[in-house]
C-alpha cells in the first residue's frame, strides 16, 4: 500500500527522533564514563530524554454538526482499515468531544466520560487523571466490524428533562434560531450521554505521537468552555471543516473569528461535501468554476486565501481508498489537503521540538566544555609549576608548597563567602516562590468561588473575575522582579570567582515570564468579551460561574503548576554550573597540593610526576577532541530536522 504524504513525513520525524534520542544517551553514557555528568548536564539530559519520547501532535478538527468531519477523520487516517471507524451518517454522530491517541502500554479501548460529571464542577483534564470514572470498552483492533460497533458509543444521546439539562450547564431554548438542546413537547430535550471520549487505537500515525481532537458541533463549544479556552488554543493545527451544501453560516463565521483565527497555530479550512456539485448533466469545466466560486467565497467570509481553502469530498475519498480507485480519490481533493498537512503539521512541530532540544542541549555542550577546560588549564598550570621544579633545592620546593597552601586557603575563605550567598540565594528564591504560591492561590480561588455564588449583579460577577485576573498577573509582575535581584546576586557571585579564582564568567539566563502574563491576559480577554452585553438572570447565574471555574480558572492554576516548575528548573540552573565549577576548582588544588607534598617527601620523582601529568594532559585532549565530534554530530542531527 503507497504511503500518504502524511505517513511519509511521520515516518521520517519518528525515526529522527529515534535516532536523536539514541544519539544523546550515548552521549550521556560516555559522560558518565569519563566522569563528566555533572547534576546539572544530566537534569538537561532528561529533559530532552522527555521532549523526545513524550512528544504530542494535537490536530483539532472543528465544525458545526452534519459538516463532515468524522469522515473526513476517516478518510485521512483510516482508508487503510477498510471500512468506516468512526461512526458517520447523516445527521449528528459524534455527540461528544473525542480523542484519538495510541498508548502502547495500555490495552486498545474506548474510555467514556458520563455527562454527569459535570455537576462536581471538575474540568476534563481532572478527570484524566481519576480513571475510576471512565467507562472502559476494550477494543479488538483484528476485527474492524466489531471496533466500529463499540466506537458507536460516542454517538449516543440520552432524554432528560429540561431542568435536569440546565443543572448540567447545558444550554436548552425553545427558539429554534438558537443553539441549544430543543425542549419537546413533554418537556424534555436530548442530550449527549457522554461528556468526553478517549479512544486507544493502535495505528501507525497515532503510534508516533498524533493525536486526533474531534469536535462534536458549535454547540459543544459552548457546554465545554475547556475545549475554547484551552484544548483549541493548544492544537498544533486546526482543520475548521464546512460544507459546500450549506455555505458559510454566521455562527461558523464567528466561531472562527472567536476560536480559531485567533489562536497562533496552523490553520487550514477544508470546504467538504464537494461531490454534491458533481453533476453528470454539466462538463467538467463548469462544475470545476462552481468549486471555485465557493472556495472564494468561503476565503472571503472567513479572511483567509483562497489557497488555505481545501476542497474535499471526504465520502468519495474513504470509498476511494478502501476500493482502490485511484482516480476517484485524486478527484475527491483528499491529496492535496494529506500534502498541505504534511508540509506544514510537521515542520512546524518538528523545528519547535528541534529548538526546545537545542536549547537544552546547549547547556549540555556549555558544562562539558567547563569542566574539560577547567581540567586542561589545571593540569597545565601544574606542568608550569613542575617544571620549574626542575634542578631547584629543597627550599624552592618548600616555597611551591607554601603557595598551594596558600591558594586553597583563600578559595576555602572565598567558598565560606560563598555559602553565606546561598544563604541569601534560598532566602530570595523562597519569596519568589511566595509569589506563584499554590496554597494561596486555592485560598484566592475559593473565595472567588463564593464571591461569584453569592453575588446578584452582573458587575459583582465581573468584579470577582477582574480580582482574580488581577491578583494572577500582579503576583507574576512581583516574580519578574524577584528573579531580577536573584540575576543580579547570581552575576555578582560568578563574576567574584572568576576574577578571583579564573573560574569560567557564566552569565545565568534571565526568568521569564512573559508566555504566562500573555496566557493570563488572553483569558481575561476572553472573558471580558463573554460577559459584555451579558444580563445576569439567576438561571444563568450557575452556568457563568461554571464556566468560568472550568476554563479560567483550572488554566491560571495550570500556568502557577507550570511557573512552578520552571522556577524550580531556573534556580537549579542559577547555582548548578557554580556548584560543579567549585567542586572541580577544590579537586585541582587537593591534587596540586598532594603533588608537591609527594615530590617533597621524596616519594615521587619529579620526572614521574611530570610523565604521569602528560599521559593526563593527553587523556583529556582526546576527550576534548571526542566531546567536539560528538557534538557536532548531535548539531547535524538537529539541524535535520523534518
């Protein structure tokens, strides 16, 4: 079976990353065996170790219902399965927000989230992580017909009453121009029977790190502020999916304006269901034209060039595959999208995890290089100090250990100066971690929480959410200014060893938090836009607060977790290469100074010392040499990226 332009390119970026990773744990055993780790190599060793063996690719498909895009889904990945996976019909089908992932390690299935879930309030990302609340259907991978049985689930509905739908924070109307579950007339409304489904399936692009987000409707949007606010602005790539019998309408127009244009990622358009303007009463020119006028339409409504507009039929391009029928499957347009994915899905990711490892690498390269250059001018000066040794009387000798002594007696001073700057260094970090505390930011989120249940008016509601967007960006502008007068500590401490000592002039790195101000700001923003116009009713009342917790607030405590993180990582990074500087400083002088004691005592010949220094000298040239061709290969190797 030929590969698609998407199998291509995943092949080739899951073999460099293979490839890549095994180049760096070599790298890492060499250090080891030649006494090179150090803390602060191996922290950055592992986290290109993580980078590179927990990679994602999120591709989100999103669409109003009935668009297509579980066939679409279908015909882009599972052509070669034979039949349909996803369920796909006329009509709604998938009810409920789905991914698709492989995990080797666990067994194929379905997982469900019931829609009652989201009467606790807690956000799907929670719920991840307690799987006790899942409902599991094992998937047999050797018998199509029967996964595509069990993947039906996701299409299930389920009748309530209204009242129950509302509690649920699902929208429900009696006005037919809006979006929501319709009341019947006994007074109850369909509703999805599940809130999220997580498929396990075993398929050679999900296996190297794709994973597929299917978007049940607009109105999905809408119940799961999560998938707006969160999971959308996150995808690598969105594939925002029309129908060439429908045309663009207003509220697909301003879900992309709202949801999609905006976010920073890829973004193609796929203009589907173009087979229904094939007509074999007209020529092919005039049914090519009709295709295009809607392709320019569609361009212009949403802003986009015409050539971010794919046409597709994504019916004919699943019949086409399983069949075989290569002619049809040119026509259905499917090729042309499979390229436009493959050359812009997978660069863009493969460049960004490339820099991320460089980036780490870096730093790598950085330490290797200190310590080998510590040791070389070490054992160099030594040589200087042995060979003007040579033919000297006892007293000289006495006077070369004298001077040793005396140097180690000064950087012992200068590491007592040393350690009472960490003691100011610990004091500083843990008033920048006062900042991004999570114990008080839990304090400030529960009292939002009954500040927004207990309020009557709509400007009480906006107060509360201003004071909590308020408190997150002020305390990350207090951090930017604790991270500063650590630097400043930090730059003084590496600048006093190396005009003292000669120790390497490391410059540490500056914290950043700007991507988390800009996430924050961008929350606030959205926000501020739902609420304007917004009349509190008390009905709505339990719905805004909802989503609010769910979407907002689970993000800014995500962005504490993660700043969290990175402080932590920062400040070991700060004080790491200093620490190993000082350790390999103190084991030069131990070695200078029990050198001379040994000549002294006349236990050593000079000439033996001097030969033993040169076997040395020569044995850390060649790893110098053997650390550079490594790393210029790992640089090859980045440099390659797909």
């Amino acid at each position: 079976m030929n590969q698609t332009a998407i199998e291509q390119r995943f092949e080739a970026y899951g073999l460099w990353r293979r490839d890549l990773a095994q180049a760096l744990t070599e790298l890492r055993t060499w250090l080891v065996e030649h006494g090179l780790n150090q803390p602060h190599s191996d922290l950055h060793l592992e986290r290109m170790h993580n980078v590179l063996h927990d990679d994602k690719l999120y591709l989100a498909f999103v669409a109003e219902f009935s668009r297509g895009k579980s066939e679409l889904i279908n015909a882009l990945f599972f052509g070669e399965q034979g039949r349909r996976i996803l369920p796909s019909s006329a009509g709604r089908t998938t009810m409920c927000p789905t991914e698709l992932f492989y995990e080797p390690d666990r067994p194929a299935s379905i997982r469900l989230l019931p829609i009652e879930t989201r009467r606790n309030g807690a956000t799907i990302t929670e719920f991840k992580g307690f799987p006790d609340e899942w409902q599991t259907i094992a998937l047999d991978v050797d018998n199509p017909q029967g996964t595509a049985e069990a993947l039906r689930h996701i299409a299930e509905i389920k009748r309530v009453p209204a009242e129950e739908a509302r509690a649920l924070g699902l929208t429900v109307t009696n006005d037919i121009a809006r979006t929501g579950a319709a009341v019947d007339t006994e007074g109850e409304v369909e509703i999805p029977r599940w809130r999220y489904a997580l498929i396990n399936f075993p398929h050679p692009l999900l296996s190297e790190g794709l994973v597929i987000l299917d978007t049940p409707g607009l109105n999905a949007l809408g119940a799961e502020p999560e998938l707006t606010l969160n999971t959308l602005p996150n995808a690598h790539a969105i594939l925002f999916v029309l129908a060439a019998d429908t045309g663009v309408t207003q509220s697909e127009i301003s879900v992309w304006r709202d949801h999609v244009a905006s976010t920073h990622k890829g973004r193609l358009v796929v203009l589907n269901k173009v087979d229904g303007l094939w007509d074999d009463l007209r020529n092919t020119d005039d049914v090519e034209h009709e295709i295009s006028r809607q392709v320019n339409e569609t361009a212009r409504y949403l802003l986009v060039p015409e050539k971010r507009v794919y046409p597709v039929s994504a019916q004919k391009a699943l019949a086409a595959k399983i069949r075989g029928d290569h002619d049809l499957e040119e026509r259905s347009g499917i090729g042309a999208l499979e390229r436009a994915l493959a050359d812009e899905l997978l660069p863009g990711k493969g460049g960004l995890v490339a820099r991320t490892v460089a980036h780490e690498f870096g730093e790598v390269e950085a330490s290797v290089e200190r310590i080998i250059g510590q040791r070389l001018q070490g054992v160099r000066e030594h040589w200087g100090e042995l060979s003007g040794l040579n033919g000297k009387n006892m007293d000289v000798i006495e006077h070369m250990m004298a001077k040793v002594r005396a140097d180690k007696t000064e950087f012992d001073r200068a590491m007592q100066r040393f350690h009472a700057t960490r003691t100011i260094f610990a004091q500083q970090s843990a008033a920048l971690y006062a900042r991004i505390s999570l114990r008080q930011l839990d304090a400030l989120i529960m009292e939002t929480k009954k500040n927004m249940e207990t309020c009557l008016t709509t400007s009480g509601l906006k107060a509360a959410m201003q004071a909590f967007f308020g408190y997150a960006r002020g305390h990350m502008d207090e951090v930017v200014k604790d991270s500063q007068e650590i630097k400043a500590l930090m730059d003084g401490v590496y600048k006093k060893f190396q005009e003292e000592h000669g120790l390497a002039n490391i410059k540490p790195a500056a914290f950043s938090v700007m991507r988390y101000t800009r996430e924050i700001k961008r929350l606030q923003e959205k926000h501020e836009q739902f609420m304007r116009g917004l009349s509190l009713i008390m009905t709505e009342q339990k719905a805004v607060v909802r989503g609010f917790f769910e979407s907002a607030v689970s993000k800014v405590r995500a962005i504490y977790v993660s700043a969290n993180r990175d402080a932590d990582d920062w400040l070991r990074d700060m004080m790491a290469p200093m620490e190993s500087q000082v350790r390999e400083h103190q084991a030069q002088l131990r070695r200078r100074l029990e050198s001379i004691k040994r000549i002294h005592q006349a236990s050593d010949t000079l000439e033996a010392r001097m030969a033993e220094l040169k076997q040395v000298l020569e044995e850390i040239s060649e790893q110098h040499r053997t650390a550079h061709a490594t790393f210029r290969r790992i640089r090859a190797q980045l440099n390659a990226a797909p």
